[in-house]
C-alpha cells in the first residue's frame, strides 16, 4: 500500500516558486489562498534555505484530531483530506497545524471565514472522481489520473518530492550518500514520527537502582 | 360543542409541541464519504498511459515508476 507524502530537499530549492504557481493554476485555488508556499531561511544571508511548504498529510495529524466536526479522513494511500460540506470554517484546525497548511478565503459561505481549504495531494475530495463538482471544490484529482501531484512534477531542480514514502525517502537518501550532507529533511519528524526504536529517549532510572 | 372545543384545543396543543420538536444533530454514527479509491480512475483523456483503470496493482507500480522518474540519477543512467 503506497503511502504518500512529500520532502523537500532545502539544499536543491531555489526559491523559483514553481510549486505554488502550478498549484495554484492546476486547482483553481481561490483569491488570497496559497495551498503551498516557499518560506526563506536567513533570508539574504549567504547560506539560505528554503522549503515549500505545504500540507504534509502527517501521519497522526493534528488537524484530524481537533475538528469539532470531524469533517477530514484519511484515504487508503494515507492522504489527508477534508469533505467541504461538513466543514464549519471555525479554524481550529489551522491552530493545531505546525505546518500551517489550512487555508481560509476572505470571503466564504461563513461571513469573513469561509470553508477551510488546502492541498489535496491532487487528490481531489469525497465527490466522484475527476467530476466538475469535485474539481470546483478541492481541484484536480491528478491521482486518479494516475499522475503525481503538479508542484512535485514541476519543480526543475526536484527538491519537492512526492509520491510513496518508500521510494522518495530512497532518492533523498542517495542524494545525501552523492553529496555527502544535507541529510535534515525539513518537517519529514513532525509530520510521518521518529523511525520506531530511533531517537526515543528511555526513561531515566532513579538512583540507588541497577 | 364542549367535546369539539376540547379536541380542537388538544390538536392544537399538539401542534405546538410538534413545533418545539427538532432533528437529531449529534454526530455519532455519521459516517465521512471517502469517495472512491484513486486506482478506480475514471479512465479521462487525461488519464497517464501505462497502467490500467481498476487495477490496484497496476495503480501501484505505475505510481512507484513515476515517483521514480524524479530521481535524475536514475534517469541519467538510462539514457546512456
């Protein structure tokens, strides 16, 4: 069972912006809602980096576990995704996200907030796949079309990754082992947790115990 | 007369506490529509050649394959 997710290599991003543009043309993303974005580290400074940014669809994630109205769901190829129609645009969840992927248009069906939108992994929503209605409330369902998300196909230097979480981890991991740094995956800990039997810290004993 | 003006005040008296009625809101038991799997298509123009509408398996590899074809140092020692 393939499990998408995303890594952005911070040592290829050129801060091109690619990733948002195509994103926000390939899915219609409404007026003031960037679905992605590049965030500069040290900007000016020599040595930046950046990252695109977007939903990471974590594993155990924090949007899922806030809303009131339990409007997201997770599809079998481990994609977060949230069914518009349940959505009360409260913005919880835009507090409980690290990433702050959930996005809110200026003017929506709730006065100033309207419904909560954000990447879809191009992988649309809950209406029938590749159908209008689908496509005029999550965007395109490039992964029924059997292709990957836009901004990861797109990105010239292929710092944005998509796909299944096996074979991007193995194309990040040799880039490292060519290049010899720049093994930090930026967010990879927050969003998919700590490899099981890694970093976990055991608890200390107290003294005077063997 | 009496037994008609009574039925009529106890209709209306029931009417009105219909009106104090209202629906179920509670989430429980409401189920989220996941919609339809990704490997199920629908086969579009736009669909990718190289694997076949239905066919979870053929869904997998084709997207392992593509996911693979970021990797340039694999591309590069294809194409010598």
């Amino acid at each position: 069972m393939a499990r998408m997710k995303f890594i952005c290599d911070s040592e290829r991003c050129i801060e091109c912006n690619g990733c948002v543009t195509a994103c926000k043309a390939e899915n219609h993303v409404p007026w003031g809602v960037n679905r992605r974005r590049v965030v500069t580290l040290n900007d000016g400074v020599p040595g930046e980096k950046s990252i695109s940014v977007a939903c990471m669809h974590c594993s155990d994630a924090p949007c899922m576990a806030v809303c009131p109205v339990d409007c997201f769901y997770r599809t079998d190829d481990g994609v977060v995704l949230h069914d518009k129609d349940v959505c009360i645009g409260c913005g919880y969840c835009s507090y409980a996200c690290p990433f702050g992927a959930p996005q809110f248009p200026g003017n929506g069906t709730f006065g100033l907030r309207g419904k909560m939108d954000k990447c879809t992994f191009c992988a649309g929503g809950p209406e029938v796949s590749g159908s209008q209605a689908e496509f005029e409330k999550y965007g395109r369902n490039r992964l029924s079309e059997g292709r990957l998300p836009l901004c990861a196909e797109v990105c010239s230097t292929k710092a944005l990754l998509a796909g299944d979480g096996d074979v991007v981890a193995d194309i990040f991991r040799s880039r490292v082992v060519v290049r010899n740094k720049g093994s930090e995956v930026w967010g990879w800990g927050t969003a998919y947790g700590k490899p099981a039997g890694g970093a976990t810290a055991k608890p200390a004993k107290p003294e005077g115990t063997k | 007369m009496k037994r008609t003006a009574c039925l009529l005040a106890f209709s209306a008296l029931m009417l009105g506490l219909g009106a104090c009625s209202e629906r179920p809101q509670e989430l429980a038991g409401r189920q989220i529509n996941g919609g339809a799997p990704n490997w199920q298509g629908p086969a579009s123009p736009f669909t990718a050649p190289g694997w076949t509408v239905g066919d979870r398996r053929s869904w997998q590899t084709h997207m392992q394959t593509r996911a693979q074809a970021q990797n340039e140092y694999v591309r590069l020692s294809q194409s010598h």
